[in-house]
C-alpha cells in the first residue's frame, strides 16, 4: 500500500459522509495512501462510532506492516466531525451514507454546497443511478460513482461508474486514483446495477431459486461455483455476509429497472420477513450461530 511520501494521483484532502461499514474502509483506504481525510457523520455517537472504526483500521495496518508510517503520523491526518463545513477545502468527497435516493440527493448537495468549483465528488451508491443523482447537483461533470467493495482493505475491486456527464477528466482520473488506492479499477457506464451487482445478484438469485426448488442445498450449490467456477465464496453465503434485506433490496430495484428477471424469489422475501439476514442477524441461506 502506499504511504504520503510515494507521489500518486490520490486528492490531497479528501472528505467522507458517513463513516459506516463503508465509509471508515473508505477513509482508511485514502488515509494510508496520503491523504489527509475528514469524516462527515450525522449526529455525536455516530462521528464516536466512525473514529473508533478508522482508527481500529488503522491500528490493524500498523499492526500488520502494511503501511510505512506510525499510528500517531496516520491519525494526525484523520478528523471527524457532525458538520459538512469541515468540508470546505476538500479536493475529493465520498459520499457513503445509507443506500437511500433522497438521502444521497439532500447529503451530495449539502456537501457540494461546501466546496470549491475544482473538487470532486463521487457516491459510493451500490445500485443508484449515478447521472441520476448528478442531475440533481449544480456541478454534474464532477461528480462520479466509486464504487467500493466490502470490506474495503482486503477488497482490490472499485468500479468506477460514469454518469452521462461525467467529464472526460474526471473519467481519467478516477481510474489513476483507484491504482494509486492499490486497487484495481473497473470502469462501467452508469447502468442499473453496474456491472459487479448485476451479475453478482443475478447468480445468486438464481441460486436462491434453485434452494427453493429443492435442486441442492445451499451448501452444495455453493460449492459447485467455488469448487467449479473458483469463486472465492459461493453465492449463498455471500448473500448471507451482505445481508438478505440488503440483496433483496437490489433485485427489486433491479427488477423495476431491467425487469422480471430480477423479481426476488419468495424464499428471499420470507426469509426477510423472518428476521434471517444472514450473518449479522444469526441465520440467512446458513446458520452463523
Ligand atoms: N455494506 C456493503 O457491503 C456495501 C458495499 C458497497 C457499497 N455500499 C454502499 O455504501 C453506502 C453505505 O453503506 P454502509 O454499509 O456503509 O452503511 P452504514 O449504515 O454502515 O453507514 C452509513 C453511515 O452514514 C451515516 N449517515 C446517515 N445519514 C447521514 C447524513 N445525513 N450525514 C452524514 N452521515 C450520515 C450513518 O450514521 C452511518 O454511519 C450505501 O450506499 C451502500 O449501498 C455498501
């Protein structure tokens, strides 16, 4: 990974909203790669929340020896904070509040309001129309999807979603920032989905149905794609480690967008009803108890 001192495309200062799951990966990823970096939350105990994830995050790097730099030298850079005017100077904000249109538009334009005419904005959205939400800002040339994977320090895949006005620049920098990130850029053309969620909600839906079916068990139909395909984890269980209501989620929106082939299957939808998830809650496709 790099350290401040290796020259690389990454913005110098760089804002987060949200210091979620995401957000703090997304922190720590600029942070240990230069960059000086502010976290937005929205209330106290969630900016509390959000430093003790960073900063954990951070700790496992020093620990692990995969930065150059001290624990001390890396959280000097970091600042949270509840208020989007510690914004103001950024040259990049990423915006990893919870998958919500309204949210993104009400959260991106609050922030867009803090800064410059030079910085950049992007969205962590998973399935959100990219140009969408850059229709609703002043600035939509600047704005682009970055998509980051879960979780974000062992993950080496960002997509890089384009809008429809996503400037000719910022499509060329923001692929250099995700290598300089130590990640590997894909670059897709806004569509729902993009490329990773359509295929990867696409499989497992199908797997779903295939469980509901009585094909296999969840267990076998897993390991026929890691044993047959090298998938690294099956469909099932990595629907059970995004969360169920999470996938269910997307394949209706994905279904309102591309359409029946994405209706969730029933088993999905009851096992939401269930209260099983998947891992955070105990028991999805497979009990985590
Ligand atoms: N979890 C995943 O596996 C994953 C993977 C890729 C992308 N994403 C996307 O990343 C985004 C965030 O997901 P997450 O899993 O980190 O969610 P999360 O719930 O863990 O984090 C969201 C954070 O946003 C904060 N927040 C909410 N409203 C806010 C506001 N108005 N201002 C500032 N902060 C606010 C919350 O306090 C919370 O800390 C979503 O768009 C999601 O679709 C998630």
């Amino acid at each position: 990974m790099a350290s401040s001192s290796i020259p690389s495309t990454i913005p110098k200062t760089v804002g987060v909203l949200g210091g979620g799951r995401m957000g703090a990966g997304i922190a720590h990823a600029f942070l240990v790669s230069g960059a000086t970096v502010t976290v937005v939350e929205r209330d106290d105990d969630a900016a509390a929340g959000a430093l003790e994830r960073v900063t954990s995050a951070v700790g496992k790097s020093v620990e692990r020896g995969t930065v150059t730099e001290t624990r001390e030298q890396l959280e000097a850079r970091l600042a949270v904070s509840t208020d989007y005017a510690a914004f103001a100077g950024c040259d990049l904000v990423v915006e990893a509040v919870p998958e919500d249109f309204d949210l993104k538009v009400s959260a991106l334009t609050r922030v867009e309001e803090q800064l410059g005419g030079t910085a950049w904005l992007a969205s962590n959205t998973s399935s959100l129309s990219v140009s969408d939400l850059a229709d609703k800002l002043a600035r939509p040339e600047r704005f682009c999807g970055l998509h980051f994977f879960n979780p974000v320090p062992a993950s080496t895949l960002i997509e890089v979603v384009l809008g429809r006005q996503t400037s000719e620049e910022l499509a060329a920098l923001a692929p250099a920032w995700v290598k300089d990130l130590g990640k590997t850029p894909v670059v897709v053309n806004d569509a729902p989905g993009f490329a990773s969620s359509r295929l990867g909600v696409a499989i497992a839906l199908e797997a779903m149905r295939m469980v509901e079916e009585g094909v296999a068990s969840a267990e076998d139909i897993d390991n026929a794609m890691v044993l047959g395909y090298k998938h690294p984890t099956g469909p099932l269980k990595t629907t059970d480690i995004v969360g169920l209501d999470v996938r269910l989620g997307i394949s209706e929106y994905l279904a309102s967008t591309l359409g029946p082939r994405f209706e969730p299957p029933q088993i999905l939808r009851d096992k939401v009803a269930r209260g099983e998830l998947g891992r955070k809650s105990g028991k999805g496709f497979y009990d985590w108890s």
